[in-house]
C-alpha cells in the first residue's frame, strides 16, 4: 500500500510538471467534421445538392485540416488550406495564404474555382469521382445532383 502511494506521488509530480496546451494550440491542429465542413460549404455558396461531393474532395484534399499546406508542386507553388487552394488563386479570390487557413475564405475561393473550371478542377475529384459522387452526409440529399451538376455546366 505504501508503495502505491509512492507511485501515485511520483506520477502526480510529474503531471504538475507537464506544460498545458494552450487552446489556440488545440483549434490550430483540429480537424473539422465533415458536418461542419458542409455547412461552410453551403454558407460559401455551393448548391445544396453538390455540398456532399464537394465535401468528399475537402477529405481527400486535405483530411478536413484547414491549416494543411502541400510545398511539393513541381512549379514550386504551394497549395493552402481544406480545398488546397493553389497560389495561383490568391489574386483572383483577393485572399492571402493566411486567408486561405480560413474554412469559411477557403471555401468562398473554392467556390470560386469550382465557378470557373468546375468539380475537375481537382485532381481528387478526378482520381476519387465514384467515391465523392456517392458521399453521404446526415440531411443532404445528393437526388438532384445530375441535374446541379448539368444546369450549371460542369463535367460529371
């Protein structure tokens, strides 16, 4: 008994010593849900309809991490944030690379590219299309999707 008093003390010493995270340390490595990522979704602009496939591509893009950066790009660009947004967009969405770890910025550019070049602007979407086009998320329904995709011109 005597002994496990020892222990617990000796733990107990060692956990006072510990250095707590603060919380913005915490917020800066957490990962959305993809609940939360398809209601940014939605308040950036994307139709109802096309917010599940447009999440899938923000899981495999990213891993829902707003703070992800890939420095790998052969013309040494990098690409920001849940939709790795690439450089090459911070002029035409009028946003910084700080912006771009914005969820909410992040995607009112992605909006933007999906605008302009649609859901094949990503590679993911390309690479993963079968998946994403089957994604569920709780209350989206993904029943008019053709149509979505069709009225507003883009590639399936």
């Amino acid at each position: 008994m005597k002994l496990f008093f020892i222990i617990f003390s000796i733990l107990l010493s060692f956990s006072s010593l510990a250095i707590p995270l603060k919380r913005k340390d915490i917020r800066a490595s957490r990962q959305l849900t993809k609940e939360q990522v398809a209601n940014t979704l939605e308040r950036a602009g994307f139709p109802r309809e096309i917010v599940p496939v447009v999440t899938c591509i923000a899981e495999f893009e990213s891993n829902f991490n707003p703070k992800a950066i890939n420095k790998h790009n052969t013309n040494n660009t990098k690409d920001h944030g849940l939709f790795q947004i690439n450089d090459i967009w911070m002029a035409k969405c009028k946003m910084s690379a700080k912006d771009l770890q914005n969820p909410f910025m992040n995607a009112r550019c992605a909006f933007k590219v999906y605008q302009q070049q649609g859901l094949t602007a990503w590679v993911t979407y390309k690479k993963f299309k079968r998946t994403c086009l089957s994604y569920q998320i709780p209350n989206y329904s993904t029943t008019h999707l053709a149509d979505v995709i069709v009225q507003n011109n883009q590639l399936m």
